[in-house]
C-alpha cells in the first residue's frame, strides 16, 4: 500500500509540475495573442489609410482625367468647326475678279509727265 501511495503521490506531484510549466506556457502564449491583437489593429489601420489615400489618388486621376478629355474634345470640336468653315469656303465658286478702280486723273497726268525722258545726245565715235 505504501508503494501504491508512493506511486500515486508522484504521479501527482508530477501533475502539478505540469500543471505549472502549462500555465507559464499559458500566460506566455496570452501576452504572444495580445501583442499579435495589437500588431493586426495597426495593420488594419494601416491599410484603411493606405485605402483612403488611394481613394483619394484615384478620385484626383479622375478628376485630371476628366478635364482633359473635356479640354480635347472642345479642341477637337473647335477644329471641327473650323474644317468645316474651310470646307464651305472652299465650295464656294469663285467670283471673276474685279478690275482695278481707275486712279484719278491727276495722278496719270503726273505718271505720263514722269514717263517721259528726254533722248540722249548721240555718242560721236573718233
């Protein structure tokens, strides 16, 4: 009996050893689960700003985007237009072309005055 005693008493101190290095194991373990509840907390918090940044990037892009395509397709209508008015012009016949208006009788005379040079003495040759 004794040796039955013997034997169960060690069997239950070594339960109680195990029993303590479990709950070190356990406290350890606890403080290892709240430092990785912290760390996904940051992380979570770190990709809702990197989100929103990038909600904002994309919002921007999309702005520019927009204004550009608005700014081109104003040139691009106003160069419409224009090929347009070139196009018309271009169909139009032509009118004969209008003589020139006679200038004034006073300046002919004063043309005619000044067209007129008085001949050269002829070259005698010796």
């Amino acid at each position: 009996m004794t040796l039955a005693l013997s034997i169960v008493g060690g069997l239950l101190l070594i339960a109680m050893v195990r029993i303590l290095f479990l709950l070190c194991t356990h406290k350890r373990l606890r403080e290892a689960t709240q430092k990785m509840e912290k760390q996904v907390l940051a992380q979570h918090n770190q990709i809702l700003f990197v989100k929103q940044d990038s909600n904002a990037w994309r919002v921007e892009i999309q702005r520019m985007f927009d204004a550009f395509r608005a700014e081109y397709a104003k040139r691009l209508e106003e160069s419409e237009q224009r090929h347009q008015q070139i196009q018309q012009l271009a169909a139009k016949p032509l009118a004969a072309p209008k003589p020139p208006p006679s200038p004034p009788a006073a300046f002919i005379i004063a043309a005619v005055k000044e067209d007129s040079v008085a001949p050269l003495p002829a070259l005698t040759i010796s």
